[in-house]
C-alpha cells in the first residue's frame, strides 16, 4: 500500500486495511442487488401473494431491517468486549454463509431467512468497523480518513452490481451467488491478515445496549441524514423489472444505473472528506441534502437509460457530501468507549434508510410509479431543516476531547 499518498488525504494503514477488506466485503454483498429481483420473479411458487415489486421490497428491506434493529446491541457488544476485529471477520462469515445460501433456496420464504441471516451478520460488522474506524483517526484528518473508507466501501459496492449482471446475463443465477459469496469470504482473510486490533480500557462499565448519555440531537441528526441518504438511492432495486421495461433496457443495463450512482460518489468522496476537515462538516451535510432532493424526485420521470445515470450520478455527489462528513461528525462527538454505541446510531440509520426505501417503492410505486420518488424528494428537504437546526460545527468550535 502506498503509505505516503494514503497519509496525504488523512488515512493511516488501520484505515486503508480495514477499508480494502471492506471493500471486498461490499462487492460481495452487492452482487446480490441485480439477481434479488429478477429470481424473486422466476419463482415457480410464491408463498406470499403479492406484487412482485412489493415481495422484492420486502425481500430487500429484510436485509436492512434486521440489521438496523441489532446495530445498537452490536455496538454495545463491541463497547463491551472491545474485540473489534473478531466481531468484524465473525460478522462477514455469516454473511459469507447467507449469500452462499441461496444457490440452495428454492422457495421465497427460504430467500427471506437468508436475507435475515445476512442482516445478522452485517449488524455484527458495521458497529464494529466504526468503532475501530473512530479510533484509529484523529479529528484533524478525521473527514479525509472517512471520505477513504467510504471511498473504497463505494468502488466495492460499484463494482458488485456490474459484476452480477454481467455474470447473470452470460451465465446464471448459481454462479452470481458463489461469486458474492467468494468476494465476503476473501474479505475475511483479509481482515486477519492485515487488521490490527486497538485495545479497549472500558471492559469494567456496566452493559447497556441504549445509555442516553452517549446520544445528542446533533447525532440522532446525523443519522436522520444518512437514513435519508440511503432511503432514496435504496428504492431503485425495487422497481428493476419496471425500469426495465419502461427503458428497454437489460440486467446488465439496469446495473449501469445502480452503480453510476456509486461514480460521483467515489470521485469526490475523499475531497468532500477533506474540505470537511478544513470548512467543518455541518454545511456539506445540508448542502447534500439539498441537492438530494430534485435529484431523488425527478427519477420515476427519466425516459432514456442515459437520463436515470446522469440522476443517479447526482445523487452520489449528494451522498458523497453527506457520508464522509456524517461519519465524522458522529466521531468528533464521541465519547471514549461508547464509540460502538454512537457509531451505531449513523450506521443503523443507513440500514433502515436501505430497509425503508425498497419497501416504500414497492407499495408507493403500486399507486403510481412516481409517487416513491417524489416521496424521497420531500424527506430530503424535511431532514435538511433539522440538520441545520440541531447538527454544531465541531472544526470551527472547542468540542470536547474524548475522556
């Protein structure tokens, strides 16, 4: 790795290591996005008799559902053990086994437990990584340490859906599943071969999954923010079988859309991290916002393939504005040994923004195909008001250190 240039735009090894492994992990997971709809549709036998887009939402939102649900005793446990890195490989395993699972599912209840057991296994990881992500960064370069993790986080989660569809497109459903499931457990190995453990001087603290003392408004903001960011960019997938046939467009088409989003987001996550360290994080955080909203609204009325990338694009600028910055705010404000907990709250608002947004799309876009995204549009607008009343800017003034 090459030390010098990672250290120049606020990383460390811990930092770079932790977010390769990472990386390998999200393409993983995210292979699944562009076979999850189209073998919900091949069923030859559905349990639940609904829409295909509403049993695709719920079959996505599963996923973000119990992981949002378990980040919060995850990050206590985290707080408590203070073992990060083995709660990350465990974490990934299951996950690993889940995505595996499916080459073995045969009816849709059998995807819905799988799509349990791999919300149990990132609810495990996520607390976890931020946790150690907290503490190996310093608030100086903290923006820029982020802006790498969720830099690489997104060039995993990119190259997943180009990799399902192609892979789906050329060969089948099985070898989607066995490559996901190959990418989570190379991330694994990767965690233990380059991953070091920080030690934790808390284990003497009482055990408590939610200690109001470690939560502000400034933070429940922050994951407002993120919940929103993830709802609007979430509720895509859903409607895959009917973005196809409005664009004439194929699988492999499809996730041209799904990752170009992740483009804008990579290109300018590291800088928007950095100038976050330099100008604070709050006005980045509300610009996103803002810019999220027309950019979420006006997808349900793209006519051209071309016009839904250049959408989705924007609205990885949005991202890349609210993320780095979110992440770091949250750790600006964290207190020594509760980072799992507070940590927990921005990650676990981003597992129910994506759990929330497939969902919606899927009954909302029953009444009209429109309405979900106009929907995503108005959130935007509303959380951008709260951030800028209840997020503080932690460069600019004294935040307390950590004790």
């Amino acid at each position: 790795m090459n030390s010098k240039f990672f250290t120049s735009i606020g990383g460390n090894r811990q930092v770079v290591a932790l977010s390769i492994a990472r990386m390998a992990e999200a393409m993983g997971n995210s292979i699944l996005f562009i076979a999850i709809p189209l073998y919900v549709a091949k069923l030859p036998s559905l349990t639940l008799h609904f829409a295909v887009p509403v049993l695709v939402g719920i079959l996505i939102s599963t996923f973000g559902l119990v992981n949002s649900s378990l980040q919060p005793v995850m990050g206590a446990v985290s707080d408590r053990l203070g073992r990060r890195k083995i709660l990350i490989q465990t974490g990934m395993a299951i996950m690993g086994l889940g995505t595996l699972g499916f080459v073995f599912a045969e009816r849709y209840l059998h995807l819905l437990a799988l799509r349990g057991l791999q919300g149990i296994g990132i609810a495990i990881t996520i607390p976890a990584s931020m946790a150690l992500m907290a503490a190996v960064t310093k608030k100086e370069t903290r923006g820029g340490s982020m802006g790498i993790y969720s830099m690489l986080r997104m060039i995993g989660f990119s190259a997943g859906p180009l990799v399902g569809g192609f892979i789906l497109v050329h060969f089948g459903f099985n070898e989607v599943f066995f490559t996901g499931a190959s990418f989570i457990f190379l991330a694994t190995i990767l965690v233990q071969m380059w991953v070091k453990d920080v030690p934790v001087n808390n284990n003497n603290t009482s055990f408590k999954i939610i200690d109001r003392s470690l939560l502000s408004p400034a933070i429940t903001a922050a994951g407002l923010a993120t919940f929103v960011m993830a709802f609007c960019f979430s509720m895509l997938a859903t409607l895959q079988n009917e973005f196809n046939a409005k664009l004439g467009i194929d699988a492999f088409g499809f996730s041209i859309a799904i990752s170009s989003m992740m483009v804008g987001r990579i290109l300018l996550q590291v800088p928007l991290g950095r100038l976050s360290d330099r100008i604070g994080r709050r006005p980045l955080i509300i610009g996103g916002l803002i810019l999220l909203a027309p950019a979420s609204a006006l997808i349900g009325n793209v006519n051209t393939l071309t016009q839904l990338v250049i959408l989705r694009m924007i609205q990885g600028v949005a991202s890349a504005g609210i993320a780095a910055p979110a992440f770091a705010l949250v750790a600006d404000l964290g207190k020594a040994g509760g980072e799992g907990r507070q940590m927990s709250v921005i990650t676990m608002g981003f597992g129910l923004g994506m759990a929330v947004g497939p969902l919606v799309a899927g009954f909302l876009g029953v009444i009209f195909f429109q309405l979900p995204f106009y929907a995503g549009g108005l959130l935007c607008l509303v959380v951008a008001l709260i951030a800028f009343k209840y997020i503080p800017e932690t460069i600019r003034e004294n935040i307390p250190p950590k004790v």
